[in-house]
C-alpha cells in the first residue's frame, strides 16, 4: 500500500466515528455549541474572531457530510444560520455582511460547478451572467431607465422580487446564446470563446453610454433601489431594535440564504438525476457518450444555461445589496476567482464548491486584511518589516499560489467528489505500480548474461 493511501485509510478510521451513529450528533452538537458561546461572548472585530467565525461557517459543511437524519442537520442550521449568526450580526454588523457575501459566491461557484464540474465546459467568463442580472436590475430601479427613454420611469422598489424570476430568465438566455457558438469546442479552444465572451460583456457594459446612455459606462450606476422591508413593524415588536441600515443587513442575509438552500436543492437534485449522469458521461468521454445516445448537444446548452441562471439571480441581489455597480465590479479576476473556489473545492463537489467559496470569500474580505492589519501594528512597534509589505496587495499573487499547491498536491480539491476521489487514487497507484515495475525490471544486458 502507499503512502498517499495510507495517510487517506488512516484520516477515514480517524474521521469515521466522528461523521456516523451517536458520536456524529454529539460531535456537531459540541462543535456548533461551542463555536456559538466563542462568538457570542467575543464579537469584536480581530484575528481570533475571524478565525472561530471561519470554523462556524465550516461546521455546517460537516453536518452537510456527516450520516446523521435529515431532521437534525435541519434543526442545526436552522439554529445555527437561522437565530445564532444573525444574532451574532446585531452584535458586529462587519460579520454577518460577510456571511452575505460568502453565500452569494458560494451560490455563483455551484453554478460554476455545474458548468465545468459536472459536464466538463471550462467556462472562463462565467461573471458575465452575474453582470446581466446585476445590470437588469441597476438599469430598471434607478433614474438611469430615463436615459434610455425619457417617457419611462424607475419600477417600484418592490418589483424587486419578480426581477429575482427575471434575472435567472434573463441568465439562462445568455447561456443559451453563449452555449450555441460553441457546442463543437472543448478544450483550451472553449476557455479561450468563454474569456472573450465575458470580456465582450464587461466591454459592452464600459462603452454603452453612447450614443444613448444605458450602462452609464465606466461611471457606473449608483443608488441603484433596494427593496421595501417586509414585516418591519413586526420585526421592531419582537424588540429587535435597529436602523434600517441594519435590517437590511439581516434582510439580504436571510435572503440570500435562503436562494443558497434552493441552489444546494437543485444542484444536488441534478447531480443524481439522468441529467446529471449525462453530464457525468459527457465529460469523461464524449464520443462513448454519443455513441451511447445521450444527446449532447442539449446537454451541454443545460449545463450553460442552468448555470448561468443561478448567477443571474444572484447579479439582482447583489447590485441591490451593493447600490453600486460598475464594470470593473465583473472583470476577468472575478471569473478566476470564481473558479478558484470550485478548483479548491473539488470540481464536481457541492460541498467542496461551498468550502472553497467560505474559503477564497473570507481569506478575501477577513483573513488577508486582517494580517495586513497585524502587521501593520508590528511596523508601527519598529519590527523590521518592509513598509510597501501588504498581504492584501499580493490577492492574485497568494490565490495563484494556492492553486498550483492544489494541482501538485491535491489535484481533487479538498472536498472532492466520492467518484472523481477514487478515480484520481486508482491513477496515483498505477503510476507508483508501474514505475516501480519499470525499476525492478531487468535490462537487456542483464537478461543476455
């Protein structure tokens, strides 16, 4: 046996108690406990903070693989996403606003992943449908409607929830018109018409301002509307006493997680369906899946267009939450980045699509600026540290890093799909089987003594 398989055997006969029977439901019980009292009783904004508001976010992602009853993973995050973190919200806004953006990347990197870890499309423009939801909605709501026609007016604010239905309509049009030029392409050749894809968009979207104003080009648009706040009176009878500011806060986080739960419903769904394992086949070998009937041109336009849809929704709640966007907002790098958190994850895996995206999402908000801030402190207290020496200005730079770390060491992700693991560990043993074969074997000079 080798190495790398038994480090794996020994991690399983550690994990293994801990993830079923009495010990699993004991074991998450005492993690969330525990994480909840280390927030609840320090919700100052520093490093250890950050660090125990990381593993909160994790421990739902062990329940999520743990064999426990579907009641009480229920039950745990109803509690623990539901009272615990929005309470711990009120007590520092920084954090829960975190949360929110941790659940709108983890919903953009499962629509990813089912584009490139499902059914194999190397989708390197993938921000592109976030910017047409966002767009809708900044367009619609705003004073900026009028620049097109001055006879039209702004939707009212609460129009904002049937954008929700027409952002993700919106996106799986654009995938389906992305999806058409390029059903014959794989490869280098498909990331290569995806990169100009969402370039073309975020290019289109800096130079709409002329000769009529509909994007209001690289100036953006600003005080885009957010939507009216439900049950408001009720919330402030139950003694929840906060400004609007703060209730919106709590609005988009519950909003957000709520769109996330039917995202991890319908992506799950798929996976196990037929659909899924036609992606599945389409991706390991086309010409077999071909052979075997699967209809692969409708398959792949699915995979683009279902994708695409859960980003356009997400594009509305985001511009909304923001009340600003511009076309900077949806470059190049956020598409990497995006697909960072499904690499880093596992391709393939819905739970490792949502570890990399808490990953890259709180190493990007909280990790890196908070050791910027440490050191910062460390200069200021005559360390010898170079003055130009800023975590937060090497992003690119560390997330590069990460990734080529995975690919040498952990090529699956860290949370990598059960099928796709024990794929890449039955290709690691043939590899170690054959060259030591090839190293035990005699050579021609010595067969001809």
């Amino acid at each position: 046996m080798t190495t790398g398989t038994s480090s794996q055997s020994l991690w399983q006969r550690v994990t293994a108690p801990l993830s079923s029977g009495p010990t699993a439901y004991a074991f998450l019980t005492f993690y969330v406990v525990v994480c909840s009292v280390l927030l609840l009783t320090n919700p100052r904004t520093e490093l250890s903070t950050d660090i125990v508001f990381v593993l909160f976010m994790l421990s739902m992602l062990v329940a999520y693989r743990s064999r426990v009853s579907a009641w009480f993973k229920v039950a745990l995050g109803a509690i623990a996403l539901g009272i615990v973190l929005p309470y711990f919200g009120t007590l520092n806004p920084f954090y829960i606003d975190v949360a929110t953006q941790a659940g709108i990347f983890t919903a953009l990197a499962l629509g990813l992943n089912v584009v490139v870890g499902f059914a194999g499309l190397l989708d390197l423009g993938y921000v592109a449908f976030f910017a047409v939801g966002a767009y809708a909605w900044a367009i619609f709501s705003t004073p900026q409607i009028t620049e097109i026609n001055p006879a039209w007016s702004p939707v009212d604010p609460i129009m904002f929830y049937p954008f929700l239905v027409i952002g993700l309509i919106l996106g799986l049009i654009t995938g389906v018109l992305l999806g058409l030029p390029v059903l014959r392409l794989r490869g280098d050749y498909l990331a290569i018409v995806t990169l100009g894809f969402g370039e073309v968009i975020r290019v289109v979207a800096n130079n709409l301002d002329r000769p009529i104003n509909v994007t209001n080009g690289s100036q953006g648009i600003r005080d885009i509307e957010r939507p009216p706040l439900i049950l408001v009176d009720l919330v402030r009878n139950l003694g929840v006493q906060a400004d609007d500011n703060r209730l919106y806060q709590l609005f988009f986080y519950y909003l957000v997680l709520i769109i996330l739960l039917l995202t991890v419903i319908v992506v799950a769904r798929l996976k196990n369906s037929r659909i899924g394992r036609a992606w599945e086949a389409i991706r390991e070998d086309e010409v077999a899946a071909i052979a075997q009937g699967i209809p692969r041109v409708r398959m792949k336009l699915l995979a683009f267009a279902i994708g695409a849809s859960f980003a356009g929704v997400m594009g509305v709640v985001f511009a909304s939450k923001q009340l600003f966007i511009n076309p900077p907002t949806f470059d190049l790098l956020r598409s990497i980045n995006i697909l960072v958190m499904v690499i880093l994850g596992g391709m393939g895996s819905i739970p490792g699509a949502m570890l990399g995206a808490i990953i890259v999402t709180m190493l990007d908000l909280q990790i890196l600026p908070r050791i910027a801030a440490v050191i910062r402190e460390a200069q200021a207290a005559g360390l010898p540290i170079p003055r130009q020496f800023d975590p937060t200005q090497y992003q690119r730079l560390f997330f590069g890093l990460l990734l080529v770390v995975m690919m040498i060491f952990r090529p699956e992700g860290l949370w990598p799909d059960e099928r796709r693991r024990e794929e890449q560990h039955e290709v690691e043993i043939g590899e170690e089987e054959l060259a030591s074969d090839k190293a035990v074997a005699p050579t021609g000079a010595d067969t001809g003594r």
